[in-house]
C-alpha cells in the first residue's frame, strides 16, 4: 500500500480514495476540507489519517475559520479513533488557541453514522456542528 497518499499541489491536497479508503478535497485557502466515502482500511490511521493530521497541523500555525464535511457511509473503529485526534486537533489549536471557527457539516444516511456524530458532538463541544440527513 502508497504510504504518501496525499498529493499537494501549490493550495490544494486531493486524494481518490478506493473500496476502502475515503476521498479528500482540502482547499487551504478557503479553509475547506472534505472527506467522503468508506474508511475501513486497517492501516487507514497510517496511511491516510495521519498525513492528513500532519498537514493540518502545519496548516493550523497560520489558521483560518474552517469548514469540514464529513460523508463517510462508514468506518471502522481505527478511523474513529483517528477522527477522534483530528477533531481534538481542531478544537484544540484552532478553536481555543487561536480564537478561530470550526463547522463540521456531518452528513449520513442512518442512524449509526449520525449517533457517531452526535457522540462527537458532545465530546468537543466547541467546535460547531451541522447534522444533514442526505
């Protein structure tokens, strides 16, 4: 498996994803990062979560307001967990530190995915988040 998944180019990081890694759309100079699809890999922490928490956290020493939607129609639990960092990440160095927005657009289908959500929801209650059923 590609240990460096994520392509950038000079304000944008995209990444296909595949049966069992999710797709990334991350705009920088709009604050926009969006990640959909499935994430059941294994090595999902590995190989597409922590180059993507490594690139945020480079990306939150000059922050913005930040826009995140998730649309995942489902994960395991090594992506719930790395969710979980990235989300800690957020409200940790953007929210309180720098002062600056979080929205989290969390899209799903069934209750499960939406439970996870709200479950979030309560443990990083400073980040702001919109539930939209599709």
């Amino acid at each position: 498996m590609e240990t460096n998944i994520l392509k950038k180019d000079t304000f944008n990081m995209k990444f296909i994803g595949s049966k069992n890694l999710p797709s990334l759309e991350f705009n920088e100079d709009e604050g926009i990062l969006k990640i959909y699809g499935r994430s059941i890999e294994p090595e999902a922490d590995e190989d597409f979560w922590k180059p993507l928490r490594d690139k945020i956290d480079e990306y939150l020493d000059d922050p913005k307001n930040i826009i995140l939607s998730i649309d995942l129609e489902y994960f395991a639990t090594s992506s719930s967990k790395a969710m979980h960092k990235l989300f800690k990440m957020f409200q940790n160095k953007n929210v309180i530190k720098n002062k600056k927005e979080v929205l989290i657009n969390w899209y799903y289908e069934d209750e499960d995915i939406f439970e996870a959500g709200e479950d979030y929801k309560s443990m990083f209650p400073k980040i702001n988040w919109k539930f939209i059923k599709k």
